[in-house]
C-alpha cells in the first residue's frame, strides 16, 4: 500500500519590482506558470522594504489568476511586472475582482527603512480549494517603499505530494 508524502519540491521567483513604490500604488508580478509545475499549492511569501513611514498604513498581497483556461486574467490583467491604473483602459477594469492574499500593518516612525515580512499564504485555500493553472500577485502598497529594498522579494513554495 502507497502512502502520501508532503514534498516541498522547490521555490519559485514571482519577478515584480517593488523599489520607489509611492503611496496607494498597485504593483502587478509576472505570472507563475503551474501547468509545468503540477503544484497542488503554492505557499507564497514575501519581504518589501519600506522608505520613511510619515503615517500607518498597511501593505496588501491580493492573487489574479488565469481561471481554468490561464488566459483569461482576474480584473482584466495580463502576466508582465507593471504599474497598475485601475480604470485607465478596457484592459485594467478593476481591483474588485482580486483574491485577498495576506496583509501586514506598517507603523509610522518605528517602522522606517524597515524589511516588512508577508508571511507563508497557501494559494489553493485563497482560491477556494482549486490550484489555479496561472496565477500572479498584485502588491498594493499604503506606504512608500524604499528606493534600493536589498532584501525585497516575492517567492512560492510548491507543494507536491510523493507516493512512497
């Protein structure tokens, strides 16, 4: 008799540029490709660095996904690191149709030039228990972020299952 076995398979790159972020800015990652992965999740995580902190805010990690084709992207995005302005094109509809990732609060003084963690968030669960084929995030950031963020990254962990 087989038995399942968790298997962390390895860690994948989100590419986004999240340096000399403003304040309210939307910030879109190139797509993660899990028709090649096979991935039954992902666990995603991510450290942005933050310039001076004039008042709280909030840094905010939402998913849009391909849907059960991969092409047909939530709010009418498409794969690529780039700005986001909602409204502005037929394209880029709207922020409404995301899917809440994770959250972290940013304090005012206490929090400049400070590496701000997102922790572990399981994409199957945001997604309703489905791993989607495509997926990306988008980064709304309350504060501003810090023009070089050394340490800045967006990274998954695929999860697998090994039959043993």
């Amino acid at each position: 008799m087989s038995t399942r076995k968790p298997n962390y398979a390895s860690v994948g790159t989100l590419t986004i540029t999240l340096t000399s972020l403003s304040a309210g800015a939307y910030r879109k990652s190139v797509v993660a490709d899990n028709t090649s992965d096979l991935a039954l999740d992902a666990l995603f995580e991510m450290s942005i660095q933050v310039g001076t902190v004039a008042s709280d805010g909030t840094i905010e990690t939402y998913l849009y996904t391909g849907g059960a084709s991969g092409t047909a992207y939530t709010g009418g995005l498409a794969s690529g690191d780039g700005t986001i302005t909602w409204g502005t094109s037929s394209q880029n509809y709207g922020y409404l149709d995301l899917i809440s990732l994770c959250k972290a609060s940013v304090k005012a003084t206490s929090d400049n030039n400070k590496d701000i963690k997102l922790s572990a968030a399981s994409v199957r669960a945001a997604c309703g228990g489905t791993m989607p084929a495509k997926w990306g995030i988008v980064v709304l950031t309350n504060v501003a972020t810090h023009a070089t963020g050394t340490n800045n990254f967006a990274k998954y962990y695929i999860y697998q299952e090994t039959l043993v």
